[in-house]
C-alpha cells in the first residue's frame, strides 16, 4: 500500500463544522463548545477527519496534543490522556507548579493523591498550557480506561477556563454508557457538540475513489463496502493486486488485511506482532530485546515494513501499525502462546528500564497463563499505586492476581487480603454493591485461625457499603450480629470498631437515642482500653448524636472533651478514625462553632486525601459548604459544592448525592441573583437522587427545595416542600434545625395569606429556639415572629429583624445577620424615631453581602434601597399624593374592608373602588393590602424573600 494520503472526499460539510468550531476556539467566542464529539462505525473516516482537523489548527496557531486509547491496555491508567500529553511542550510542564500533582496522567508516575484533586489539577494544566489556542485530540475514545472516562466527565462538567478544545473520537455502537452519558449531558448543557460520520455517497466513493475503474466494477466495490471509505479503499487495493470480490466476500476483510503479511520474513512477522502487541508503546529500543534481533537486523526489518506501510512512526519514534484495525487482526492471529511469551519479554524489558508500574502490571496480566508470584507482585503493587487515582484499574489488577491465586490453605490469607483490598478499590470506584457482594464473600470465608483474620475489618466495611446503598437496616442488622458473636467473640478492639460504625448510622436513618447506648458502651470500652482514638471517635460520635438531637448542653460537652482529644493526638493516630472527624465537624457546625467545625474538616480532609479515604470527602467538603454559607463566603462554598459533587457521583450513592446536591442548592440560592433558575434546579435533582427515602438526607433535600422555592417566588411549592420533609408533626424535620425550616412555612403562610398556620409554626419556632438555645435558631425564630407581625398589620417587626442580627452576628453567621439587616432596613428607616437605623442597617447588609458574594441579598439590597433612601420624607410624602377619594378609600383598605364592603360603604361602584386602589398602589410604591395598611400606620412595604 503506498504511504501517500488518499483525499478526503465527501465531508465538507464537517469539515466546515469543524473550522468554524477552531475559528470560535481561537478567537475565544463565548459559548462556544469545550468538547468536539466525532462518532462513527470502524473506517467511516473520524481519524482522518481528526486529522484534519489538526492541520486546520496548527494554520490557525493552536497547539495540538494527540493521544489515543487502545484495545488491549484498557484498564492502564489515563492512558489516552498519557499519550496526548508526550506532545506537550516540556517549557508548558516545567512552569506549571503543579507539575507535580498531574504526574499520573503526565507519565504514569505514582502520585499519592485523590483521583478527584488529579482531575482539577489536569483541568489547571489544560488551562496553563493554553496560549493562544490548544487542541487536544483524544482518539478510539471507546476504548479507554475508567480513569480516562472519569476525568473525561471531569472535564465535560466543568470545561477548562481557557481556549481549549476537547475532540473525541469513538465508535458509537462500542462506547461504554458512562461516556455516552456524560457526551449526552455535555451536549445538554452546550458543552459538547456532536458530529457522526455515516457512509460515503455513491457519487463520492465511484467519482472520486475509483476514478479510473470502469462505472459498473467501481459501483460493485462501492455497494460491498457499504460506504466505508476504509473497506472502499481496502477492496481496490484488492482489485489493484488481483483478489476477486467473490473471493474477499467468502473470506472477509480481515483475511485480505493478513495477507499483506504473506509475503514477509520470520524476522519480519515477529517485528509485526510484538508492535501490536506493545500497542502504541514500541520504540526501537525496547524492540531489540524482545525480538532477539540484532540492531542492523531490525533496522533493515523495520525498514521494509515501513515502506510496506505497515509500521509508521509517530512522535518521539514510537513505532505502530498503521491502524487499529489491523492491530487487532495481528495480535488475534497470533499463537497465544508466542502471544503470552512476548509479554513476558515486554514486562522483563521495562522492569529493568524502570517503565511505569501500569504499563508492566498491563504485560504481566497478559502473560500469566497459570500462578506466577513474581507477576503477581506486579499486579499487586500497580494496584496499590493506583488504588487512590484509578481504582477501577487497581481493582481490575486484584480480580487478576485472585483469578490466578491457588486455592490452597497456605494462601488462604493472602486470598482475604486481597479480596478485602478489591472490595475497598470497588466502594471507592462506586462500583458500591459489588464491593459489599465481595466482602460478604470475605465474611463468609473460615477464620484461618493465625490471628491475621479480617472479618470485623470486612464486617465494618460492608456496612460502609450498605450504608452508602441506603441499606441502613441492614448495615446495623450485620454489625450488631457481629457484635453478639461467641464463637469467636470480637476482641475489644473489634467492639470499638464495629461500635462506632454502628453509631455512624445515626442520624442518616436511625435516631440517635436507637443506638446511644451502644455508643455509650463503645466509649466505655475505648476508655478500658485505653484507646485514645477509639475515645476520640465514640465521644465524636455521640456529639454529632447529641447535637442533631437538638440537645445542646450535652451536645457541648461531648464536643468539647472530643475535640480536646483530637487536637492532642497526631494525624497518624488518626488515620483508621478519620470519620469520626466527619462527626466532629459537623457537630460543631450544628453547635454554631463555625471556626472550629471548618479547622476540624480541613484536618479530616488532609488525612483523608492522603490516607485514600475518598468516601469521607464528601461529608468533610460539605462541612466547610456548610460553614461558608452560614458565614458568607458563597463563592467558596459554591467551588467547595462542585467538588463533592464531582467526588459523590464518582462513590455512586444515590443518597449522598442527594444531601451533596441539596447542600450546593442551598449555597447557590444564597450566591445567586434573584431569578437565577440554578438553585431551584439543583435541588429538584437533589430531590429526585434521594427518591422516596424519608432518611435524613432525604428530608434536607426537600427542606431546601423549599427554601429554593420560596426565593424563586412560589410559596405554595415552598410549603409543600417543606411540609413533606418533616412528615407527620415535623419529626422527621432535623431538631436541631427546625425554627430555621419552620421560618419558610411562617414566611409562605404570611405569603399566602394563611395567618393562623403562620401563627402556629412561629409559635413553635419560638418554642424550639429556646430550647436549643443557639444564636442562628434563635435569630429565625425571632424573623418568624416578624413575618408573621408583618403580615397582621402589628408594630414591632423592625426591632424583630434588628435583634435577629445582633443575634446572628454572636455566633459569626454573617449570611443571617446581612439577611437579617436586609429584610429589616425599610421598616426601620421608616419608624417614626428617624431614617438614621434603617439606612445604617441596609448600609451594613449591603456591605457584608457584597464582600461574602451573595447574589441573593445584594439583589434585595437593590431592591429595598430607593425605600430607605425615600424614608427621610417618611410615609406622609407619598399619602400627600392622593386625593381626598383615594385617602378616604386608603384607610378604609387600612381598616382591613374588602372592595364590595368599601363601594357599599361610598355608593361606588366595586370596578370604580378597584380602580381608586390601583391608583393608590400606584402613587405609594406599593404592591398589596397589607403593605398598604403598613404604610398607613407609618410603615414601608417590606421586600419579598426572593429579592
């Protein structure tokens, strides 16, 4: 076959597409697509469209990366991206300084990092390496690796702030559904844009192909090609060379793809099959020591072959053949026993070069025909190196090792271990119910009886796993059965252990008070132990228990002596109890000990993301969203959101992506614009990830629909929302946050007019607060309170709101104390005592929602201003606009008549009696009735929640 390019033919319109997509990239076009999706069957052309493509980039002045995920290394590691990135400019990685940190993707490099910080850092170094314009090409897209899919998602829900362009090219019919999920919500959002490549037209394969056949044989081998230009081009070489179509179609394409190596030597067909074995990884250097030949042997076979086309060499002289698919035909054909020798020659040759343990733990799988431990060490430290990246390979790399592993009693230990690391690598994957189907095996398995036994190890594990599914019953059934074991009974230290898990299932599901004695025990057998982290957890456990209990005072002391604990002992104590921080931050975060609760996170986070603990990231980073939000510092709450997101959807617990969506919906509300459909949004996912549960995480979801409701101006919705959270009498309404969720029903009665269920929720708001004894509840109750007053025509809600922010501003809630101010402002620049309170009041909670990004508060600042900047002239400017009728018809509105008992009452007619109000409304500035009687009594219209 010779080595010129054939035209491309019959694809104007995509290439048009396609440059006017690097026009967009490389002038920067807003809106523009992040991520090209180019589709198509084997041979329709999507390679040589990408290449192009790349031509166009490079006339234009992008810079092009070029990688390519291929058939037989699909479980190495970020394969695809690994590839692209030998074409980055070393000048590019060596300024970047994280350089570091994108080490498995750069090079395979062992990095001890989460896979889910590897994919922001590989977001950071797209966008640092962008100068005018990149390109990055990632090819056979249907063949890569999980790791590669899970960065590709990365990548797609959160583009690169730069002038990069992802193009993607893989066969539809073959790709997994992660990744044609994740092109379908890109091209959802806008991200993605899509070209499929289907066949050829007659006139293009006859006209342009096979100019120089007659008509009738050129439209024979268009018809058997179906179109595709590769099987088009495939048969006229057949046709050149003398093969009949009769004969290609009783022995196929494949068959005259092999027999272009009939005419080559033993040395030569080697050569061939150890390239398609080595993939797109072969260089001269590694081929001299597994093919045996001497250097001037294989540069004279290497020769011949690329002149035959069937070697090409490509950047920094890696050697391949021409196309995949005739890779695939190579490697099939080959003996598999010649096929597992070169493996084995491959793995030996990179051992001694030093090559990255994916690419070596690749070959060593292909070359295990039976138990090998020298191999098997190599899968067993890759998947260790990979178990926080790329778990998926890490756990693909253990199934390996097991498959092989005798089942002797001499590896009856080692067998648990491995399947106990397989199953860790599966929950950390989110492949959630495989891990717990692997470690009831674990469970199951006969205790060998040398004090290595695993089972409590498995037994709290798979009740991580159960927990994560949202099997809580049955996570508490399988540790209390563990617990009640006699025959062996759990050491103490197993108690400690399975007893703190237990107690981690409140208050997702159990109450607290359900498990408070088994968590009372668990401290006292820590304590007899003298187990300072085993206390350190139990005590965590109870605070967080205590705290969403709404009992403070004992909330506070078991806080107080759980942190004192934890701060004297060193990360490394606290590396196997690192979730009990989880509850120790939150405990704090409930107990409005906001500094203390985010110092606690941050320290859980380090030892988690270092430790590989990836399932205990999102609860941290959620804490700190917490935290941020009640203090006003939206912007990082909203990027701390993102992350967990990111991470929950990797673990793949519905449940958790439910709390994690419902926390991001809560910080979006208060960072958004009023109008901004975001928030809402959100948390109807929230909603809809948490399905029917009527858990804990389920009844924050709706409890922040909700709250996302009422900001969107729909108290109805707000109302149902909330009312659905806390089920029959609000007991499944969190205690320790109830006057807060209460505060929306009191806020969407007043709106709806219901005053008496106003009344009777404000009641127990108050109720509720003064048990709990906490500033921020006691501040919304004391808004409930005005509301409520507000919305009854009666004084005092101006010093309601006024206290509601000194009351915040106590325990540093900056978002409630601005809120407070804010809804406060009007009404206290138009109280009789002077304009100086209300104007300092929106002056301040201005200030402070500007400075903490809250698009909310800064959009009802806005709106409620030119009402305190009015109130120097006070209510009697606007009433002196009226007319005596429409005076006389304002205080009769004031007096709480309807319309028809006002024209009664004046021998009017009710259209003209409406029409006075609406002109009343109009002269006034305000909007309603009561807003009306307000302003007769000396007030302002208050403002909406929504802005």
């Amino acid at each position: 076959m010779t080595t010129q390019r054939t035209p491309l033919v019959g694809r104007e319109a995509e290439l048009a597409r396609v440059d006017r997509l690097l026009a967009d990239v490389v002038g920067d076009v807003p809106g523009r697509p992040a991520v090209l999706d180019i589709s198509g069957e084997a041979g329709i052309g999507k390679s040589r469209l990408v290449h192009e493509l790349c031509l166009g980039a490079t006339r234009r002045g992008a810079a092009v990366l070029r990688g390519r995920a291929t058939e037989y290394e699909s479980h190495i590691p970020f394969q695809p991206f690994t590839d692209a990135f030998c074409d980055l400019d070393p000048r590019a990685v060596e300024s970047f300084p994280a350089a570091a940190e994108v080490a498995p993707v750069l090079s395979g490099a062992p990095r001890r990092t989460d896979r889910f910080h590897l994919h922001r850092a590989t977001a950071a170094l797209l966008a640092h390496a962008a100068g005018s314009a990149l390109v990055v090409v990632l090819d056979d897209m249907h063949w890569a690796d999980a790791a590669s899919l899970e960065l590709l998602d990365h990548l797609v829900r959160h583009p690169v702030r730069a002038r990069v362009l992802l193009v993607l090219a893989r066969r539809d019919r073959q790709s997994p559904a992660s990744l044609t999920a994740t092109l379908t919500r890109g091209m959802d959002t806008g991200t993605v844009r899509r070209t499929v490549l289907g066949p050829l037209g007659e006139r293009e394969g006859v006209e342009l192909l096979a100019p120089h056949l007659a008509r009738d044989e050129a439209v024979r081998l268009f018809t058997a090609s179906e179109g595709n230009p590769l099987y088009l081009l495939t048969l006229l070489q057949a046709h050149r060379e003398g093969a009949s179509v009769s004969r290609l179609s009783t022995t196929g394409l494949g068959a005259l793809l092999l027999d272009e190596l009939t005419p080559l030597t033993p040395s030569q067909v080697r050569l061939v099959q150890v390239v398609a074995a080595l993939g797109d990884h072969a260089t001269p250097v590694l081929l001299g020591p597994v093919t045996g030949h001497e250097p001037g042997q294989l540069a004279e076979d290497l020769a011949v072959l690329t002149r035959r086309d069937l070697l090409r060499t490509g950047a920094h002289g890696r050697i391949v053949l021409r196309h995949p698919v005739l890779r695939s035909l190579v490697r099939d054909g080959t003996d598999p026993w010649l096929r597992t020798q070169i493996h084995r020659l491959v793995g030996a040759e990179l051992a001694r070069t030093g090559a990255p343990l994916a690419e070596r733990a690749h070959h060593a799988e292909q070359s295990l025909s039976g138990w090998d431990p020298r191999a098997a060490a190599v899968l067993d430290e890759a998947a260790e190196q990979a178990a926080q990246t790329a778990p998926a390979s890490s756990a693909h790399w253990l199934e390996v090792a097991l498959r092989h592993l005798p089942h002797t009693p001499e590896h009856a230990s080692r067998r648990r271990e491995l399947m106990l690391r397989r199953a860790r690598a599966l929950g950390v994957g989110g492949r959630l119910r495989e891990s717990r189907d692997l470690l009831h095996q674990v469970i199951a398995l006969p205790d060998p009886g040398d004090g290595t036994g695993s089972r409590a190890s498995a037994v709290v594990l798979c009740a991580v796993m159960e927990r994560h599914l949202g099997r809580y019953a049955e996570a508490a059934a399988l540790l209390r059965r563990e617990l009640h074991r006699t025959d062996p009974a759990p050491s103490l230290a197993d108690q400690v252990a399975l007893g703190l898990e237990l107690g981690s299932s409140a208050p997702h599901d159990t109450s607290y008070p359900a498990v408070r004695s088994e968590v009372a025990h668990t401290l006292e057998v820590a304590l007899r132990l003298g187990d300072d982290t085993g206390v350190a957890g139990a005590l965590s456990v109870a605070a967080l228990g205590e705290a969403y209990e709404g009992e403070t005072a004992t909330a506070e002391d078991f806080t107080r002596r759980a942190a004192a604990l934890v701060d004297s002992l060193p990360d490394g104590d606290l590396t196997d109890v690192c979730e009990p921080l989880v509850r120790l931050a939150w405990a704090e975060a409930f107990l409005e000990r906001f500094a203390d609760a985010e110092r606690h996170a941050d320290r859980g986070l380090a030892i988690a993301r270092r430790t590989g603990q990836l399932y205990l990231l999102p609860h941290l980073l959620l804490c700190k969203t917490h935290v941020r939000t009640q203090t006003c510092r939206l912007a990082s709450a909203v990027e701390l959101s993102e992350e967990a997101e990111d991470i929950a959807r990797g673990i793949g617990s519905d449940e958790l992506l439910a709390f994690v969506l419902a926390t991001r919906a809560h910080a979006l509300v208060d960072a958004c614009p009023p109008g901004d459909p975001r928030p809402l949004a959100t948390a109807e996912e929230a909603v809809a990830a948490a399905g029917g549960g009527v858990n804990w995480w389920a009844s924050i979801a709706w409890c922040v629909l909700g709250y996302a409701a009422l900001a969107a101006g729909d108290p109805a919705r707000a109302r149902e929302a909330v009312l659905r959270a806390g089920g029959p009498g609000l007991r499944r309404m969190q205690p320790s946050m109830r006057p807060l969720f209460l505060e929306v029903l009191v806020t969407a009665a007043v709106a709806m007019g219901d005053l008496d269920a106003a009344k009777e929720w404000a009641e127990r708001a108050h109720t509720e607060a003064e048990r709990l004894d906490l500033p921020v509840q006691r501040a919304s109750a004391m808004r409930s309170a005005a509301h409520l007053r507000l919305g009854l025509g009666d004084d005092g809600a101006a010093d309601l709101f006024e206290a509601a922010a000194e009351e915040s501003a106590r325990s540093g809630a900056v978002f409630w104390e601005a809120f407070s101010l804010l809804f406060g402002a009007s009404l206290l620049a138009a109280d009789p005592r002077g304009a100086r309170r209300g104007q300092a009041a929106w002056h301040r909670g201005r200030r402070l929602a500007a400075a903490g990004g809250c698009g909310m508060l800064t959009g009802l600042a806005e709106a409620v201003g030119p009402a305190v900047a009015a109130a120097d002239d006070g209510p009697v400017r606007r009433l002196a606009q009226l007319t005596a009728r429409e005076r006389e018809i304002a205080e009769l509105v004031a007096d709480g008549l309807t319309s028809p008992a006002i024209a009664e009452q004046l021998c009017l007619s009710r259209r003209t009696v409406e029409t006075h109000i609406s002109r009343v409304y109009r002269k006034t500035g305000v909007s309603s009735r009561a807003a009306l009687a307000g302003l007769m009594a000396g007030l302002t219209p208050r403002p909406s929640f929504g802005g």
